[in-house]
C-alpha cells in the first residue's frame, strides 16, 4: 500500500523487483563456489582441456546488475587453454579452431566428427555438460538449446547456472581481442562482454548511478507484459538513449524517466539498433511486421505513463497509481 506515486515506486523496486540483498550476496558465493569446482576438472578427468582461469568472465544480466526477481540464472565463461590452436574466420558467428599440423593435445580428444582439424564446441560443451553433473548438490545438467551453453541446477538454490567454454585470441591488427565461444553448429564465434560492461558502467555513472533502476524497471515490464523483444536488445536501446543525453540528466525518479524512455523506444525499434560491442552490424533482427507491433506497444506505454504522471500533477494521487498498475501490472502497490 502506498498513499504518495514516490512511494509506491520505491516499494515496488525494493520488494518486486530489484533482487533482495541476501540473495544476490549468496549467488555469488555460489557463483565463485562453482568456479572452484570446474578447476578441479582436469584433475579428475585427465582428458578434460586445460581449463585458463585468467579469463573466467562473469556475464550476462546477474553480472551487469540488470537482473530482476526472480533470480532463475547466473551466467558464467569459463576460459580453456588454446595450447597451441589457431583460429579461421568466415565470419563474426562462423570461426573454425583449427589444431596445429601433428597436434596430439588434450584438445584433440574433442575434435570434429565432420572434420577432425577442426575442435567441436558441441564436443567441448557437452565435456563440461558431463563434469558438471558430478559434482556435489548436483541435481540436474544439460544443454541449452542453443548449443552454447551448460546449464547447472544445483539443489542448494533456486537458480541456474549456465557454464559458457571460451578461448581467448591474441590481439588482431587493430589490436583487439575477443572471447571465442561455442555457436550453435558445433563451430565458434566472437563475443566480448567486458565491453557491455564497461559500457554499461560508464553511462551509469554519467547519470549519477540512476540507469540501472530504468533498465531492471522495464526488464520487469517486458516480462509482465509479455513483450517478446529480448533483454540484451532493450537494455543496449536504453543505453543508447542515455549516451545521448547529458550527464546527470537521468531523474533518481523513474517514473519521471519511462514516458520518454518508451517514447525512444518506439522510434529505435523501427531502425538498425547497431552492435554496441561492434562485432557484428546490427542486433535488431525482427522483421517490419514485428517492429511496426513492437513500435505501438511502446508508444501505448508511452502514453500510459504520460497519464500517470498527469494525474499525479494534478494530484489525483490514487488514479495515478493505478494509472501505473496498468503499466506494471497488478504487482504494483496499490492506494492506501
């Protein structure tokens, strides 16, 4: 219950939809736990690769700060050791590792059935995929679906973890390095996540730490209303915005920021949104059809917002809350 909009905010943040405290304190315990126990593979399994801890990244929403309740996964890169492997580009999502000529390395236990110079991300993922699943509180592993990843449930907790195998390269021409991950047809392809990390951390500072609340609030948004647009996406249009404003613009207040917010993510859905990371060229990939759909219902919420904050100016204090309730949902505080 809540008798002013500020506080009805608050509240929604603080027990609907930011993690609990405790919670995020024991997933990292968890986290660095699990990590323990992957570097102990390649001493239980003599053919397991050469695990290169130096590189182990955290990643993804729980990594960057941006995960809402609940907590269902937590998503890990565990680095392995090249030792000696190289590797061919067709594309950013189509990389060969290619073994050296007589290569007679761990590695070689995991190379492709379809080409036997070439090192399988299946093979790899699904080594990783069966070392998981004995280890202590194990309960379940599998494979995504994607291929890309294995996934852990543990009994002790209430989340997942998905366990992504990595290579490092050695810088290219331009002097950039890239983590090498599995793609979905057994080869490999770039990513970088320090780079949304990095990027995310710096415009939350120039806007004295409020983004993070914006991204979590829509996070939740998209999921209660069942938006089908994917949170990557959203949350690197939403940075988008925030880099083009000035610093310190970005309200403590997040209702005072999603009227405009939803009313840039109205017109950048419809246009290329560009890879922030630079590794490929764009990462909206929906067609008209389902940017034109996507387009309406952020201007819907857009208008809905507009119309919670106007009531509240014209201090209709209930009716705008639940002028809210129907942007978020019947999680929302209600009046009184």
């Amino acid at each position: 219950m809540a008798t002013t909009v500020t506080g009805a905010f608050n509240t929604f943040q603080k027990d609907i939809v930011n993690l609990d405290s405790s919670t995020t304190i024991n997933a990292r315990s968890s986290r660095n736990w699990l990590l323990e126990q992957i570097a102990k593979f390649p001493d239980k399994n003599s053919n397991f690769p050469i695990l290169y801890p130096d590189i182990n990244i955290a990643f993804g929403s729980f990594a960057r700060k941006t995960k809402t309740r609940p907590l269902d996964d937590i998503d890990l890169m565990v680095g392995i050791s090249a030792d000696g492997c190289y590797y061919s580009e067709n594309s950013w999502d189509d990389i060969s590792l290619c073994f050296p000529d007589n290569y007679t390395g761990k590695l070689k236990n995991y190379a492709d059935t379809r080409n036997s110079s070439y090192l399988s991300s299946t093979r790899i993922t699904n080594a990783f995929k069966t070392e998981l699943g004995n280890i202590s509180q194990y309960s379940s592993a599998e494979i995504k679906r994607d291929g890309e990843a294995a996934t852990l449930k543990l009994v002790s907790y209430s989340w997942n973890f998905d366990i992504v195998p990595c290579f490092f390269t050695k810088p290219d021409i331009f002097g950039n390095t890239y983590y090498l991950i599995p793609n979905r047809n057994g080869g490999w392809k770039k990513t970088d996540p320090r780079l949304d990390r990095d990027r995310l951390s710096a415009v939350n500072q120039n806007q004295a730490g409020n983004v993070l609340n914006v991204i979590r609030i829509l996070k939740y948004w998209k999921q209660e209303k069942r938006v089908n647009i994917g949170s990557y996406l959203l949350e690197a249009m939403v940075l988008y915005y925030y880099e083009s404003k000035s610093n310190n613009t970005c309200s403590k207040y997040v209702d005072l920021e999603l009227e405009n917010v939803f009313n840039y993510l109205a017109n950048s859905i419809l246009n290329t949104v560009a890879d922030p990371k630079k590794i490929q060229n764009n990462i909206n990939d929906f067609d008209y059809y389902d940017r034109y759909s996507l387009s309406e219902k952020f201007k819907k919420f857009a208008q809905l917002s507009n119309e919670a904050r106007q009531l509240e100016i014209d201090q209709k204090i209930e009716r705008s809350i639940n002028k809210w309730k129907e942007v978020f949902g019947d999680n929302f505080p209600d009046y009184g």
